[in-house]
C-alpha cells in the first residue's frame, strides 16, 4: 500500500504526502491529525464568556461590566438582595485586555472595580455584599487570570 501511494505521489508530482509515507506515518492518521489540531485551535480562540452578577446585600448600589474588547453591559440598579443581571460576549479575540466589573454607590459614584482576565467559553458569578466590592464566587469553563474562583 505505502509503494502504492509512493509510486502514485512520484507519478503524478504531488509530493506533499510522500515523506510522511516514507516515515511510516499512514496518510489517514496524518489527516486525523490535522483535523484535530485544526479543532484545538478553533476552540481555543473562541470566545464566549458569560458574566452574572448578584446582589448579595440590601444597599442600593449599581454595577457594569466591560468585556476586554471596550463593549459594556447597562448600568445596572440593584435595590435588594439576590437580584442577578446577565451580560454575555461573544468576540473574536478573547484574552487582550482585563474585563471590568465596577460597582456604584447609591449616589452613582464609583465605589469599587475589579480588573481580571476571562478566556475561553464559560460563565463566571460575581456577588456584591455590603462592602459593595464584586467578588467571584463561582465559574466554569472560563479561563481565568486574577482574583478568581476555583473551577
């Protein structure tokens, strides 16, 4: 089979096959191969990451998220406890800048904001207590670098 493939790669000048066959590497194992790392990469360069944030105290205050491509959720208004906005990026490039969750006092003024850097496809959770400060408590899948939870 593999003179076969040789004599055929020879006659016809394709030889971008041949020395792999000559090494003893199957032309279909090669092209699994590649397909898989093909996949590998793609999924890795995806993006689509989830960002939910709670409210874990009965202050009024407001929150923002900015993804690391400079898109920004609403200004969201939280007035009890338990209440949960969703922003969701999807992007092309993932991984260049620092996502920002920034939290206001009730007056509107920037009371804390917490800079980490999110990858991949997932969710993360953050809560905010009474110190107004957006704290990670849980994700999955996402990639992480920073303050963050344990997957």
């Amino acid at each position: 089979m593999r003179k076969l493939l040789h004599s055929h790669a020879i006659k016809n000048r394709n030889f971008s096959y041949a020395p792999f066959i000559d090494q003893g590497i199957p032309y279909e194992a090669l092209m699994q191969s590649a397909l898989l790392l093909l996949a590998i990469v793609s999924c890795a360069l995806a993006c689509d990451i989830i960002v939910h944030v709670k409210s874990d105290t009965d202050k009024k205050f407001g929150a923002q998220v900015t993804a690391s491509n400079g898109k920004k959720s609403e200004k969201w208004t939280y007035a009890k406890k338990l209440q949960k906005n969703t922003f969701q990026q999807k992007a092309d490039e993932c991984g260049l800048k620092d996502w920002e969750i920034a939290t206001f006092d009730e007056s509107g003024k920037p009371a804390h904001t917490v800079k980490v850097t999110l990858d991949g496809i997932g969710r993360v959770t953050y809560k905010v207590g009474d110190d107004l400060k957006p704290v990670q408590k849980d994700r999955q899948g996402a990639i992480c670098k920073g303050e963050c939870a344990p997957l």
